[in-house]
C-alpha cells in the first residue's frame, strides 16, 4: 500500500472503455486502493451482445487473471472443450477434429487456451469491482485539461473529472486524439460478421458440426470461421482480401440481411451449400476492415493520459487482441504502484515503453498471419494444419 500512497493517494482516475482492458485495469487498480470509475457508453451491461468467444493464453490473459485474483471465478466461467478445432475445405471434408484428439493439457501447462465468452468475461470482470465503478450510458465526446486535471465531458451532458484518464475504449477511440495523431492503416482483408442467435433451429446442421469447437472453413482466397457464444448462439467470420474502402464501393447495402446473403452465396460458389445456411440464418450483418497502427508508432508521453488495449495498438486478429489489453492493464498498473518510479510522468513513460515495444512485436506477427487466414493458399492451409496437430504428433 506504501507504492500506491505514492503515486495515486488523493488521484482520481477515469477509464474510458468497459472493454476487458479497462475493466480488468479497474480492478487491479481497485486490489491497491486506488480510485477509479470506469466511464462505458453502453447503456446498460446487458445493453448488446459481446461477441463469441474469446481465448486467454497462460502468459497473458490468465496470468493476468491469476494477479486480479479472479482464476477461480475463471474456472468456473469458462466453456471446457471449446479450445479445440475443426478444420474443414471449402468442400465441407473435416482436415482436422481436435475433439477426438488425446491431450492432457490443462490450466498447468503453457500450451493450455481455455475459451470463455466475451459477455461472461465482462460480467466477471464487472462483478470484481466495487459497486458503481463502472457508470453506464457515458459516451465520450471531450475533455480539457486545468490545472493539471481533466475535465470529461460525454454525450447525455454529464461532467466528470479525474487526475488520471486512461483510453481504453478500443480502436475508434476518441481518447487517441489527445496522445497521438498517428493513423491507421488498412491491411488488405476485410472480414463479414453475422450472428446468429438461434442455430439450433435456423441452421441445425452447421451448429452441430460445430460441436462447441472454433471451426474454420478454408479455401483458396477466402474463408469462413464459426466460434460458439454461452448463450448457445453462434458467430461467424467470412474473411478475404478486398480492396481499400470496399465496403462503401462494393455497391452492397450491408443494413440489408438479403444483399449481403446474396454477395456471399456467389462470392463463395463452390463451397458446401451447408456454409451458406450461416448466411441464410443471419438478420444482421457487420463489415469489418481490419486495421492497424503502424508498428514503429511512438508519442510524446502525458503526465497523466495514456492508451491500453486497441486503443493503443491496433493489429489484425490474431489471439492477441483481448490478451494484450490485459496484459496492458497489468503492466501499468505495476508501474502507477510498485515505487520504483519517483512521479506519474515516469512511470507512464515506462509503461509506453513497454507497451509498444510488446504490440511492436505481436504486431508483426499478426500482419504475417492475416493474408493466410483471409486469403489462403495450399501451403498457408498446409501450415495451419501442421500448426493445429503439433501437440499431437
């Protein structure tokens, strides 16, 4: 307690972003006393689905939840089985079926990602904190700084201010603009989202194939990725290679579930007609171009104001995304509360350095990866399953 007493005694913090970055922030903050409010645009927490599942790796995400003293809250959260694969050709032939696979792996071992559901780990995180920590229907629109305080303005005409802000509100942050004026990038592939909120019923088969598993469909240039939600629903990805801003000159209205039906049935003709019962159970469809910060990005640091999580360093998917945010969160709360640093500007300046030295890294290894999940080719399709069945040879 002496550290946080340091740095933090009588400071006020906001984090923006009810995401898993900024929430699990708030509660590592919490465990040393500190301050914090949690400033989130939804209007409630059951306010919209999360997302399908996410999976949290032994030396980030979970060792992230072993320091907020949330692993058994874990255990009994997440969904067992649903780390395994199925790999499937565009012809619907299974290449790869982790379910019948025999391995001892578990929470001990490094090569262990168990799944949990984006929405479950949010409630986990959201039910570690204090109550009113987090405060609902607070969607950023400005802030200004006096006398080395900040003054945050959203959009139902609520006022807060704080000693320290921290942008946790992922890639379409509005925080960034106060650090940094560096851009994203477009990285070449664009995904197509759907949920699906019934597939017991509007596509019975497909949710069977997909048994609880992430499955993954391949073909040549293109394919098509189910991951299972804990509300038995299902959400998938239709990912390939398009050109920049596509999605506003593709001339598909993507408000309208029978346009975009009918883009994907043609764009993917001469796959198993039982990939396109996905499209045809869909109501709502998401296009996603997948950005990226550049990864030789750096700012002058704040006194008090930085970035987490996508926010941050934004990278294509690749496992890492929620991973990192808590790492993110882990590490500068270490550096705001172990004493080795004399004031805010420097232990912030620590925590940058640190932070953007990992995405660096991590993003590299991302952007190497995207154009073989997108837009694979034999060999791309040959690596990933030598990858998937490495634990088993």
């Amino acid at each position: 307690m002496e550290s946080t007493i340091n740095l933090l005694h009588h400071k006020e913090i906001a984090i923006v972003g009810a995401g898993p970055g900024g929430l699990t922030l708030a509660r590592l903050l919490q465990l040393k006393g500190a301050k914090v409010k949690v400033y989130e645009r939804d209007h409630s927490q059951e306010a919209r689905v999360q997302g399908a599942i996410v999976d949290l790796h032994f030396d980030s995400g979970l060792k992230v939840l072993k320091a907020a003293n949330l692993m058994d809250a874990f255990k009994a959260s997440y969904i067992p089985g649903a780390d395994n694969y199925r790999m499937l050709d565009q012809a619907g032939n299974m290449l790869l079926d982790e379910h019948i696979q025999k391995t001892t792996v578990g929470f001990d071992s490094e090569q262990f990602r168990p799944e949990i559901d984006r929405g479950v780990l949010r409630d986990l995180l959201i039910d570690a904190l204090l109550p009113g920590t987090v405060v609902w229907d607070s969607q950023f629109v400005e802030m200004a700084e006096h006398n080395n305080r900040w003054s945050i303005k959203f959009k139902n005409g609520s006022i807060a201010t704080a000693d320290l802000v921290i942008g946790a509100e992922g890639y379409r942050s509005k925080i960034r603009s106060y650090v940094t004026d560096i851009e994203a990038v477009y990285s070449g592939a664009t995904i197509i989202q759907g949920d699906i909120d019934n597939p017991e019923q509007d596509c019975a088969e497909m949710y069977a194939l997909v048994n609880n598993a992430n499955l993954i469909g391949m073909g040549i240039g293109k394919t098509i990725a189910v991951q299972p939600r804990a509300n038995r629903g299902l959400t998938f990805y239709a990912a390939s290679l398009y050109p920049e801003n596509w999605v506003s000159t593709s001339g598909i209205d993507f408000g309208n579930a029978d346009d975009v039906y009918n883009y994907l049935i043609k764009y993917y003709r001469g796959w198993n007609p039982l990939f396109f019962t996905l499209f045809k159970a869909c109501k709502q469809f998401i296009p996603r171009p997948l950005d990226y910060f550049p990864l030789d990005q750096k700012w002058e640091t704040k006194r008090n104001l930085t970035l987490i999580g996508d926010a941050a360093h934004l990278m294509p998917p690749s496992g890492e995304g929620v991973n990192t945010a808590m790492l993110d969160a882990l590490d500068l709360s270490i550096c705001l509360t172990n004493g080795e640093y004399a004031d805010l500007p420097t232990a912030m300046s620590a925590f940058e350095q640190q932070m953007l030295a990992r995405a660096t890294t991590l993003g590299a290894e991302a952007l190497d990866g995207i154009q073989d999940f997108a837009a694979p080719t034999q060999e791309s399709i040959r690596k990933l399953l030598k990858l998937l069945s490495q634990d088993y040879d």
